[in-house]
C-alpha cells in the first residue's frame, strides 16, 4: 500500500476487530481527582479524539485504557476483559504513546527501531527494512545514523512516533501527537493516521489541533475538568 505522500507503508499484521471501552472511568489519589467519570467506546477502523483543558485527565484516561494505570473507579476493557499491559492481549493489541518513550544513548535512530521490531518477531533483514521504511515514512531517515540526544524537539517527536508505529497493532493510543510538529510534518502525520485508520485500525488520540481532529475524529469526547 501507498501513503498519502507516496511513501510505502510497512507491512504490518492484519488489524483484527477490537473493542475498547471505558465505562464510568475516574480517577482519584487520595483528595485530588485527576479524572472524572468518563465513557469511551473504540472500535475498528475508528477514531476517538479527546479534548479538554489541560488538567482535565486526558493522559491519564489515555493511561487507564492503553493499561498502564488502574482506574479508582469504573472499568477499561479490551474485548470484555480487563485491560492491563501485562497481559499478552493487551500487549499485542494496542501499541501507546503517552509520553517520552525510554530512549538508549548510545543506540542510533535505526537501531532502536530494529530492537523494538525484533522483540515482535522481525529480526534481521525483514527488521532493518522495516525500520528503514518507517523513517522513510515519517521523512527521517537521513537521521537514522544519529543518536535520540541529537535531534531537535521536532526530530523527536517524530522519533517516537516512529517507535509506536513499528510495533504491530490493531489499536494506537496517542496522546497529543502533533506536539512540537510544524504545519507540513503535522499533515505528514494526519496522512500516516488515515491510512492506519483505513487499514482497520482504531485510533484513540488526545488532540488539540483542529484541523487534525476535523480529518480523523469519527467521534469527540469532551472531558470534564468539574
């Protein structure tokens, strides 16, 4: 398949349908209340923008279903059962960011991409090849040589775009992805985000740019500060 700027799109596994809810999610630590009983429902082929102020528990909604914290109240499933990063189903079936990811030093662009594809079972040339086209995909690969401490903001951001969309997946979790992206490369990214979608997969982004959200969202959710 081509991408929407010419750019050939790594093969991954075929999406599977998925459905990912959260029912009456909150979140509270001790007195302070980081996120309000929220609904989220996610199927394939389908995307779910967040908005709302910051402060309003978009990451740590975005936490609670990509299952990397447990929520106080309410429940995040992932086909009926509960969603947790240490369970194989969850792990193979929803690729997150939310935040900077761990980075190595001394590990160049490309190595990082070929470590992260060979834990999913592409190990040598099918790997290196991947990981070339997902550069070659987000327009970074005349920096595959270089190190994570060596980019610009922008360079990093694209980076770690480039560590989830490696992974195999059937739903991706983002959270504000166009951050520190200019106008030209946050296109780049829309494009990259519509052909995921049309391949299957669901998509679950925290946004605040509207042109973005406007070519993505089959559905917003507003969440509640109080």
């Amino acid at each position: 398949m081509l991408g929407r700027r010419g750019a050939a799109v790594p093969a991954v596994r075929e999406p599977v349908s998925h459905a990912l809810r959260a029912t009456g999610v909150g979140k509270k630590i001790d007195e302070a209340v980081l996120l309000l009983p929220t609904d989220v429902e996610l199927g394939a082929a389908e995307c779910v923008v967040l908005r709302g102020p910051n402060g309003s528990g978009k990451t740590t909604l975005l936490r609670i279903l990509a299952g990397t914290m447990s929520p106080s109240q309410g429940e995040a499933t992932l086909d009926g059962s509960l969603v947790d990063e240490r369970h194989d189903s969850t792990r193979t079936t929803i690729a997150a960011l939310i935040g900077a990811p761990a980075t190595y030093r001394d590990l160049t662009l490309v190595d990082h991409l070929v470590l992260i594809d060979s834990t999913w079972g592409h190990v040598g040339k099918p790997a290196a090849d991947r990981a070339d086209q997902i550069l070659e995909l987000l327009e970074i690969d005349h920096l595959s040589q270089r190190f994570p401490h060596e980019l610009s903001s922008g360079q990093q951001q694209l980076f770690h775009l480039s560590m989830v969309l490696v992974r195999p997946s059937s739903i991706l979790i983002l959270d504000e992805p166009e951050q520190r992206l200019d106008p030209d490369k946050r296109d780049l990214l829309t494009a990259i985000l519509l052909d995921r979608k049309d391949d299957g997969s669901g998509l679950l982004i925290a946004c605040h740019d509207p042109a973005m959200t406007a070519a993505l969202a089959d559905s917003v959710v507003d969440i509640r500060s109080e």
